[in-house]
C-alpha cells in the first residue's frame, strides 16, 4: 500500500503544483494586502473582514474544481498508462490500488486546504480584532469547502472511470455545477453537510465498484 502511495504522488505532484499555483498566488495577494493596511496593527476595517471571507470563497471556488481534475487526471493517467494493468501483476489487489490511490489524492488536497487555513489563522490572529461571528463564518465555510473538495474528487474519479474519456469529463462538469448550487443555495450548515456527505458516500461506492469490475 505504502509504494502504490509514494508512486501515486509522483504521479500527481506536477499536475497538483500547477493547479494550485492560482488559487495560493490570489490568497497570497489577499494575504501582503490585508497586512500592508494593518501593518501588524489589529484593526476593525469592514474590508479587511471582507478579505478574510474572500479568501474562504477563494477556496471554496477552487479547491472543487483542483479536486476533480486531479481525481480524474489520475484515473485517466492510470488507464493510458495502464499502471493498475502492472500492480495486478505484482499480486496487489484491485481494492488496494483503489484505495491507495484515493488515499493519495486527499492526502495531497487535505495539504493544500490546511496551508490556506493557516494563512487565514495567521492574519486574523495578527492583523484584527478578534470576531467570534467572523471565526465561526469562516470554520463553517472551511468545513463545507472541505466535504466540496471529498465529493468533487470522488466525482473526478467516478468521471475517470466512464468508458468514454471525454463525455466522462463532461458530464462531471455538469455535476460539479449542480453541487456548487446545491452548497450556494443552502450555504454553510448542517442541510449541506449532510447532503454532500450523501452524495460523496455514493460517488465513492460507485467509483469502487467500477473499478473493481472493469477491465484493467
């Protein structure tokens, strides 16, 4: 499990790196200017409280769509490559290749989302007067954009997996604006937990079962 792991995130890292270079360039931008009007002066700017929601929603916006590429990237990648097509031959079983490969990309997703939560809880613990209505918006946000990013990844893979390499893609574009809609409309609370938890539990069912079915 451990070198299907290490082989997966050799796979990904480049493809990662640049995805993630706009969504941490535009944080980091956020960051230098949220810092330049305090100058490490706490301050009560309506602004500078907006920046900290804009920098939530940056994340919202892009973490998603980085995850449903990189789950569909490795899946496409796997069958062009026909990697799982050589671990089978090394008496590695389907289940996991599967599962090792998921493990991988969150790992790298979860990475990616902990460095933007740093940056918010550096500058709101330097830059301004602690809010209590502020930090519970922004955790709220952080755990729909967490449980966004798990359902577009499984979403990614199970789009990977479709017989056909483009309507695959396609189609979980589709979906994705569906699941944005479905996060908008009901925002940050339990009735979109719960939801998107449901549809992740059954996108990665799925994904699991098709892989374990179909011909390496």
């Amino acid at each position: 499990m451990l070198a299907i792991i290490r082989n997966e995130f050799r796979e990904i890292r480049i493809l990662g790196g640049l995805l993630a270079i706009v969504p941490l360039i535009h944080i980091i931008i956020l960051s230098i200017w949220i810092w330049d009007q305090t100058r490490f002066q706490p301050s009560l700017d309506n602004n500078l409280f907006e920046a900290q929601i804009i920098i939530s929603v940056t994340a919202f916006i892009y973490m998603p769509l980085i995850a449903a590429v990189i789950g569909c990237g490795q899946i496409l990648n796997d069958r062009l490559r026909k990697i799982s097509t050589f671990l089978a031959t090394q008496a590695i079983t389907r289940d996991q290749i599967f599962w090792g490969r998921m493990i991988t990309g969150l790992c790298y997703l979860f990475l990616l989302l902990v460095l933007i939560r740093c940056f918010q809880f550096i500058l709101i613990h330097t830059c301004l007067v602690p809010d209590p209505a502020l930090n519970r918006l922004i955790s709220r946000m952080s755990t729909l954009t967490i449980l966004m990013t798990i359902t577009s990844y499984c979403l990614g893979i199970l789009a990977g997996l479709h017989r056909s390499k483009l309507c695959g893609p396609f189609l979980a574009w589709g979906v994705l604006v569906f699941l944005f809609a479905i996060a908008s409309i009901y925002g940050p609370g339990i009735t979109s937990y719960v939801l998107l938890s449901i549809v992740t539990y059954a996108l990665a069912g799925r994904s699991w079962q098709k892989f374990r079915t179909i011909p390496l």
